[in-house]
C-alpha cells in the first residue's frame, strides 16, 4: 500500500491535509494527485466513474488529477458541475466512454483539462466556447467525430490546443485564427479536408502546427509566412500540392519541417535556410538529381528523410560526415558503395537505405556505431560475408539485409544479451548449415530464400523467444527436431524446404502458435493428434507432402477447411477436406520408410502465414520507440 502513496489515507488521522498526495489552503483540500496510484497495469483493478462520487463533495478543489488509473464508464458530467473552483482538470490515460457531457463547459474558471487517451466519442459541440479562461485543452486519441465548432474561436486564452487521432472531420474552421495566443495546435491524425484557411496565418505566436495524417489540399498559403515564431511545421500526408515555397526555409526560429507524402515539389535547388534545422522531412517531393547540397550546411541536423525520391549518383562523403540520429533515404536510385566514415558516427541511431541501387562489401567499421538501433539495407546489391563485426553493436534492435546478395558460410556470434528483437537476412545466398548463433531475446528470424543446407540444428529451440521463425525455400533436409516443440512463445512457422520424416508430436505443445507452414516436404504418416490443442491457429498449410490418414478434429483444426491446405498428400481424410475416413483403404505401417531424394526444387514461398497469423505488436511497439510513423515493417 505504502508503494501507491496511501498509506496515510485512513479513518484515524485526524488532519486529511496531512495524507500525501493531498495538498491544503488554510485547512481546505484544493490540490489531489492521484495519478497511477496502481502502476503495473497487470495489478489496476477494473473501476467505474462512480469510484468518483466522493471527490464531488470537495468543492474546494483547484487541481484534480485522476489520469492512468483504468477508470471505465462515461463521465460523470453532473458530478463535476459540483467542482464548481476547478483550475485544472486531468483526466488522461483512462477508460471514459461515451460523449463529453455539456455541463462540464461550465467550469468557467477552467484552464487546463485534459482527456486525452480515452474512449470518448460524440461530437466537440457548440458549449465549448463557454470556457473562456481555458489555456490547454488536450483531447488527442480519442474517437470524437464531428467537425471543428466555429465556437472554437471564442477560446481567446487557449495557448495549446490538441486533438490529434480523433475521427475529427470537415474544414478547419477561419474561427481558429481568433486565437491569438496559441502557440501549439495538433490536428493530425484525422479526416479533415479542403484547403488550409488562408486566414490561419493569423495565429501571429504560433510555435508548433501539426497538421499531419489528414485530407487536406490545395497549396500552401503564403500567409503561413506571418508565422514569425513558427519552430515546427508537419503537413506530411495530405494533399496539398504545388511547388515548396522557398520562403519556408527563411524562418528565423524553424527547427523542424516536415512536407513528405504530398503532392509537392521541390523544383529550386539554391536554398540556403536561415536557421539551422533539427528535423527536415521532404518525403516523397518529387525530388530529383543528387542529394541536395544544400543541406551540408545543415550541421546541426539531427532527422533527415529523404524517402521515395528520385535522388540518384554515390552517398556523399558530407553527409557521413553529419552527427545525423536518423537518416531515412529508402526508395531511390543511390548507387555505389557506403562509405566506412558513415559507421563512424557517434549519434547514429537509425539508418533506413532500404531499395537503392548500393554495393559493395559492408564496411568493417559497422561496428563503431555504437548507438545505432535500427538498420535497414533490404533491396540492394550488397556482396560478400555479413562482417562478423556486426555482433558487437549491443544496441541493435532491428537488422534487415534481405534481398541482397550476401554470400558466405560463416556468420556473426552475437552476443547472447544482446538487444536484437528482428533479424530478416532472407533472399540472399547465405549457405552451410542454419546458424543458431543468436541473440536469446530474438523474436523474429527471417533466413528463408537462401542457400542453407544440412540438417535443422537441436539448439535452434534455445531461442525460447522466438515469435516468427521463416526458414522456408532453404535447402534444409534431415528431420524436424522434437525441440521445436519448445518454442511455446512462437506464433508463426514456415519450414517449407525438404523436410522428411514425421511431424513430431511435441507440436502440439505450441500453444501460441497462429501459422504453421510445413509444405513443398518429404513428410510422411500421419498428422499428429497433439495438433488439435493448437487454439490459436488460424492458419495451416500441409500441402505437397506424403501425409496420410485422418485429419485431427478440434475446435481450430476443424476450422482448417480449406482444400488447398491438404493437396498433394497420399491419402487424407476427414470433414475438412470432406472426404469420408472410411471410404479410405489403410495401408500396412511401415517400420522404416526412406524418402527418395528430389530430382528438381521450384523455389516457392508465401507470405500468407505473415499476413494471417502474426501480428506484429512488438515490432509496432520498437518501431514507435524510434520512428513513430515514418516506415512500417512485416515480415
């Protein structure tokens, strides 16, 4: 109890104003923090709004804080009516649901309330323009629907207003330019349409205007250029067309610009910025010819993507020579080999070159980039081994080099603790046996379309964290390892190659698993019953193979009825390919059964087990930790 900050909150203390987390004026309760009394989520209780109903008695209070604390049910609007003094209201992080009840507007001496993280839904209404003295309203991830009220504009003390991923519609409103002292609005992540209001160039103190993630087009209004204050300007994903005005470089205080995934084009290479940008984002701008020069001036430049250009010729020496976080150049036409100083940096933390034309050996000194977490170099022609130098970047979380022409039978030794989630090398000429000389917190391994041969290695169920493991269209052969069954973490399996023997029964102590693929194989017997505790499956290929008998029923095998999933086999039978068992001659058990070796191998995949049966939420959660919406990747 003493952890949560109550454990002076009993009936014996004479003085509450003396119980932490309470704070009193002259003996009267005005101040409660009760944010995340509970902090493991596993341990939050389930509560309703009315857990609320005492604090209405409080009608002292200035500052009430309830935020993350799983409060569920709508809010109780008339309650609040009571707090009659309230100052500052949060609410954030919690389970409300329902509308925003009016009589919550007539908090006049509201300032700051925040509802963000919610369920709420409804419409903003007409009642808002009540709070007159509100300086900060955050009401972001949410499902508010509706247009922008015109009434918004009576707010003339609001210097922060966020309503970011609503389902938010319509125009934004000219109203919005009466707000003189804004200085940060977030629109983004919304349905919002037409074009920006000419009249937005009034908001004289604005600082930060995100207006991301909507629908909105037409081109950018010059009166953006009354914005003297302006730091930080994100239109990305919309559609607003035209030429980037080069007056967007000449702010005195702009920090961070971000234009990519629209319809605009930067045709005027002579720019030359009159700050010192942090965050320059020209995705997708119809950018051609060499990576602008310009930008080498940019010494304190901490982002940069330059995705989904038409940017061609060599990786310029300067820009390895930038201090860049993260550099985002995936999609074009960059050629020629990287250079050794790139991996030098000291700042690096992502590096995306993903489908360029790029060669070459990877350098030795990949290893000096200490703080790099992601990189990304898929759809290349890269040659030669992987540098073995690679495992000593402790800090990587994400390696994609796949279909690239990476060749070799030796392979990095990672460092078993290692922070390493995702490795995908697939699509490359790797060959020997399969390599188990990985990181044992790894949960998703790609190695399919390579040239690995042997048998499938015992110690592979060492990495117990395993969530998707691909190995398909190797040329694998020899048993699957009873091992295998130890995976209890993982949810996808392809092991399409040329497998023989018998699917082992420790398979069904796979619980978690919701794609199995074991096509295009030499398997023999019969589908082992223990399948049928797989619950979570929902996807299931066994074709191609010399499988015989019956089908396992359960609750999830009884669902696999697709025909397709079976094919090829000897003699299956049973309700899900709709072919009677008894109609099916046995056949004499043999003790010992050789498979005769293929004469030919069509190379085959499919991605169908990565669309169907894994979702991705631990990959969304690293990639939110260092590029929140800027690639997505699946396996």
């Amino acid at each position: 109890m003493d952890r949560y900050g109550l454990e002076m909150w009993n009936s014996t203390s004479d003085d509450c104003c003396q119980w932490r987390l309470v704070h009193c004026t002259l003996q009267k309760v005005t101040h409660l923090h009760l944010s995340d009394l509970i902090p493991s989520l596993d341990l939050k209780p389930v509560v309703t709004s009315d857990v609320l109903a005492p604090l209405f008695h409080l009608q002292t209070l200035i500052s009430l804080d309830i935020s993350y604390n799983n409060i569920h049910g709508v809010i109780p609007g008339v309650g609040f009516t009571n707090l009659s003094n309230l100052v500052s209201l949060d609410m954030q992080g919690n389970s409300f649901n329902g509308s925003i009840p009016p009589s919550l507007f007539s908090l006049r001496h509201l300032e700051e309330l925040d509802m963000s993280y919610n369920l709420i839904e409804g419409t903003l209404g007409t009642n808002f323009g009540n709070l007159s003295n509100l300086k900060r309203l955050y009401l972001d991830n949410n499902s508010i629907h509706g247009e922008i009220p015109a009434q918004i504009g009576n707010l003339t003390n609001l210097q922060w207003l966020s309503l970011s991923n609503n389902k938010i519609s319509g125009a934004i409103p000219p109203s919005l330019s009466h707000l003189k002292s804004l200085a940060h609005l977030n629109l983004g992540q919304n349905f919002l349409t037409m074009d920006l209001p000419t009249e937005i160039g009034n908001l004289s103190n604005i600082r930060s205007l995100l207006l991301y993630n909507n629908n909105l087009s037409g081109e950018i209004p010059p009166s953006i250029q009354k914005m003297e204050q302006l730091q930080k300007l994100d239109l990305e994903n919309n559609l607003i067309a035209g030429e980037i005005p080069t007056w967007l470089f000449d702010f005195n205080y702009l920090l961070d610009l971000n234009l990519g995934e629209n319809r605009l084009a930067l045709k005027n290479a002579r720019i030359a910025p009159r700050r010192m940008l942090m965050h320059l984002s020209l995705r997708s701008c119809n950018l051609s010819g060499q990576i602008p020069i310009w930008i080498s001036n940019q010494t304190e430049l901490a982002f940069l993507d330059l995705s989904d250009n038409n940017l061609e010729g060599t990786f310029p020496t300067w820009l390895a020579q930038i201090n860049i976080s993260i550099l985002l150049l995936s999609n074009n036409k960059i050629s020629g080999s990287l250079p050794p100083h790139l991996f030098q940096s000291q700042s690096l933390n992502i590096l995306v070159l993903s489908n360029n034309n790029l060669l070459g050996l990877l350098p030795d000194t990949i290893d000096q980039a200490i703080e790099m977490r992601i990189l990304m170099l898929s759809g290349n022609n890269f040659s030669g081994p992987i540098p073995a130098s690679i495992s000593n970047n402790l800090k990587l979380v994400l390696l994609d080099l796949s279909s690239n022409r990476f060749s070799g039978n030796k392979f990095p030794v990672f460092n078993p603790i290692s922070l390493f989630l995702y490795i995908d090398l697939s699509f490359n000429k790797l060959s020997g046996q399969v390599p188990t000389t990985f990181p044992l917190g790894i949960k998703v391994l790609v190695l399919s379309q390579n040239e690995f041969s042997h048998v499938l290695p015992q110690n592979l169920s060492n990495l117990n964290q395993l969530e998707y493991l691909d190995l398909h269209s190797n040329n694998i052969g020899g048993e699957i390892p009873n091992s295998f069954g130890g995976l209890k973490n993982l949810k996808s399996l392809n092991l399409s190659n040329k497998l023989s023997g018998r699917i082992p029964l420790s398979f069904g102590g796979l619980q978690s698993l919701e794609s199995l693929d074991l096509s295009h194989n030499n398997l023999f017997g019969e589908i082992p019953y223990t399948l049928a505790n797989l619950f979570e499956l929902s996807y299931l290929d066994l074709s191609n193979n010399k499988l015989e008998g019956r089908i396992p029923s359960g609750p999830q095998m009884d669902r696999m009825n697709d025909r397709n999933s079976f094919a090829n086999n000897s003699e299956l039978c049973g309700m899900q390919i709709k072919v009677s068992c008894e109609k099916v001659p046995s056949k004499p058990k043999l003790k010992e059964e050789k498979t005769k070796k293929s004469k030919s191998w069509e190379t085959w995949f499919s991605w169908e087990m990565a669309v169907i049966g894994y979702p991705s939420g631990f990959l969304s959660t690293v990639l939110v930790m260092y590029v929140v919406g800027y690639f997505n990747i699946t396996p």
